[in-house]
C-alpha cells in the first residue's frame, strides 16, 4: 500500500483516535499531523510490516505521550493555581467555597479533619492516622463517610456534586 493510499483511508480514523487520546481536537490534529510526517519518511520500512495501521497507532501514542513529557518539563509555572482549575468567574467561585466551607463546618470533628488534612494538606492516610490518634481503617472510614454526606448535601436534586468526585479523582 501506498502511503497516500493509507492516509486517504486511515486518516480519519488516526484522528478520532488521537482526540479520544488527547481529549483535545486541535492537538489530535497536530499529533496526527506530527505523525504522519514522520511516517512519510520512513514509509518504505513501515508499508512493509503486518500491521501498518498499529504501527502507526502506536506512533501517535509515542507521540502523545512524548508531547506530555516535553510540555510537563517546558511550561513555565508561574501559579500553581493555574494548575487546579479553569479561570471562572470571581463571584461564583467565592459562592461555591463559601457553600463548600459551611458544608464542611457541619461535618463531625473527626471527619472534616480527615478531610482537610487528607486534601488540603495532601497527607497520606497513615499520617492522617498518626495526627489524629486513630487507627488508618478510621481515617479512611471518616473521609469516604465524609465525602458521602458532602456529595448528598451539595448536589442539586438529579446531579452528582463536583467537588467532592474531583477531589477523590485527584487524590488517587
């Protein structure tokens, strides 16, 4: 097979791949694109092998996992706060930690510690434990009965509540 051939053919499928990758149109295009080039030189060995279409598949996974690396070592970081969240509106930010800090204050002692500590302060739980003065199973039992109450508590009738789904995402 012809490269042009296998491009015609491939393409689309290449980038529907590489946005389900990358989560990220534009930068599925350009991986895509990346790839292919790089696949254009050196057709004469890879038109040769069993399975051209993994190949280069796999060419875009190298790819985009090469991509994360260089942007993680190459971003300039200047707030880390840029990090944690997409800008939003001032207002509703500070009415959703409002909302989240009156939440968190009807908690149980023990339970809203074991929240904080775990992911504010980013603790592991065997610290957690050793602060507290309980047993590890105890601290995780507070924080899972912590995040339970919270997703019931914060969530509007029919929905998931946000913030306690990103922080458990987060802390994995």
């Amino acid at each position: 097979m012809r490269f042009e051939e296998y491009v015609a053919q491939r393409r689309t499928a290449l980038c529907r791949f590489a946005g389900v990758l990358s989560g990220d149109p534009a930068l599925a295009d350009e991986i895509v694109a990346d790839v292919l080039g790089i696949a254009y030189e050196r057709w004469e060995r890879i038109g040769r092998v069993e399975n051209p279409h993994a190949y280069v598949r796999r060419m875009i996974v190298n790819e985009y996992l090469g991509w994360r690396r260089r942007a993680m070592r190459t971003a300039v970081r200047s707030d880390v706060g840029d990090l944690l969240a997409p800008a939003r509106d001032h207002a509703e930010a500070h009415a959703e930690h409002s909302e989240l800090v009156d939440e968190l204050r009807r908690l149980p002692a023990k339970q809203r510690a074991a929240l904080v500590l775990r992911y504010y302060e980013g603790l592991p739980f065997d610290e957690i434990a050793r602060m507290l003065g309980t047993g590890e199973n105890a601290v995780r039992s507070n924080v899972s009965r912590a995040l339970k109450k919270l997703r019931v508590e914060l969530a509007p009738e029919g929905e998931p509540a946000r913030f306690p789904v990103a922080v458990e995402e987060g802390a994995r």
